[in-house]
C-alpha cells in the first residue's frame, strides 16, 4: 500500500514541480519568477523526502534540511538584492 501512496506523491510533485518551471519562464514579473523558483525549492525537498522514504534511509532527510535551509536563505538575500539593490548593508 505505501508503494501506490509514494508513486502518488512522486507523480504529484513531479507535476508541481512542471508546473512552477512553466511559471517561471512565462512569469510576468521578476518576483513572480522568484516565487516560483522558491516553491520549486520545497517542491525538490519533497522530492528528496519521497526517496528518502522510498530507500528506507536517513541521509536524504538530513539533506533535505541542508537544502531548505540554503533555499530560505538564498531566496532572503534575492530580496533583498532585488528590493534595496545590495545583499549586505
């Protein structure tokens, strides 16, 4: 049973993640495009923590935490960078 439950999930995040790219290449704006890229991010984590679970193994959680965490800030300094035209002050 969890076999069909993890082939839903990876079919779900693999046409989120279609989805997004399609966002943002067709985004109207830059923030829409970062946006998009950000969501794609957790979308990947998702993907990282479906195999995880799939291998029956822990290192993909510990780098599913690594990579949201480099998401979170990277997406930050984007903003930043975008809004005030410099990262660090």
């Amino acid at each position: 049973m969890i076999h069909y439950a993890l082939l839903f999930g990876f079919c779900a995040v693999c046409v989120s993640l279609l989805v997004n790219l399609w966002r943002v290449v067709l985004g109207p704006t830059l923030m829409d495009r970062v946006l998009a890229v950000d969501t794609m991010v957790i979308n990947a984590i998702a993907l990282i923590i479906l195999v995880g679970i799939y291998q029956s193994t822990t290192i993909y959680f510990e780098s599913a935490l690594l990579f949201a965490m480099f998401g979170f800030i990277s997406t930050v300094a984007f903003c930043r960078f975008v809004l005030r035209g410099d990262v660090i002050e």
